[in-house]
C-alpha cells in the first residue's frame, strides 16, 4: 500500500474523518495543490483554503457518511497560487485502528476541462456561421494557420462549390 500510494499517479490523501485532518498525502497531492508536506498534514482542507465551494465538501462528505464511498465527482480545488484547479475525485472510508478516515483520489483534470471549453466555443462559432452563411449570398469559410505554416479550412459554407469547385467536406 504504501508504494502505491506513494508512487501513484494520482494525488491521494487520508484524512481523519472526525476532524477532516490530513494524516497523510503523497507526493502528487503536494504537487497539484502547491503545498509542502508540512503545509498539508495536521491541517484541513477548510483551514488550508482549498475548496473553490465549500459546498461541494460538504456534499461529499455527505455522500461518503451515506454510502461509505463516492467516484467520479468533478470538483473545483484551490491550487496555493489561487489558481482554479479541476478535479475527477473519488474517496471511502477506511477504518484504521477503529477510528475512520477518509482515503481520497484525485486526478487534476483542467487541461480536459479547458481542451473541452475550445471545443464549445469552436461549435458555437461554427453553429454561427452556419447561420450566417445560409442567409448570405456567396460563400463564407473560415481557415486556420497552424506554427508549421500548414492550413487547415474548418469551416466552409455549402457555396463554396460554386466558386471553387469544392464541396464543404
């Protein structure tokens, strides 16, 4: 147990479920909160600043009392440096020497979370200017210079053909 949790991954804490004290996190934690080992142990994650809603903690600490575990939670954390991290989080409970704590995993997921809000905002405009271009006599497209000086055409209207010759695809 011990060289997975220290060598995981994923960040991975255990706090007492009492008082809600870290008792033990390992390495991945302290790097995507921004904390050190001395910061994070003994404290909470309420004293610690961590939790963007403190709602959200208390609802999972609701659901971990109900039904002894939760998976899957997207949570928004506080890295030391105030920056919004996103988190997939899943924790349970454990009994150590009688006492309970809470065994929690967390992967940081804002690149997803940032990769997915592009792609909404590509489909929005790409939703707008097929609007666009239905109304307009002509053709409208859009095109994208990559570094390596490749392009690329992600949008074009259905028009396009009677100038170029091309279908939108």
């Amino acid at each position: 147990f011990s060289t997975v949790f220290h060598k995981s991954p994923l960040s991975i804490s255990i706090a007492r479920l009492e008082d809600d004290r870290f008792i033990d996190v390992n390495d991945t934690f302290l790097k995507m909160t921004g904390l050190s080992r001395e910061e994070a142990i003994g404290h909470t994650p309420h004293e610690l600043k961590f939790w963007v809603d403190i709602k959200d903690r208390d609802s999972l600490v609701r659901h971990i009392k109900e039904r002894g575990a939760v998976s899957g939670f997207e949570i928004k954390l506080q890295h030391k440096s105030g920056e919004i991290i996103y988190v997939l989080f899943s924790a349970e409970l454990i009994d150590l020497g009688g006492e309970l704590y809470m065994l929690s995993m967390a992967q940081d997921i804002s690149e997803r979370k940032k990769m997915e809000e592009a792609l909404r905002q590509q489909l929005r405009l790409q939703d707008q200017l097929t609007r666009l271009a239905s109304v307009v006599p002509g053709t409208i497209y859009s095109f994208h210079m990559s570094p390596d000086e490749t392009m690329s055409i992600p949008f074009a209207s259905a028009r396009i053909k009677e100038i170029f010759g091309l279908t939108p695809e």
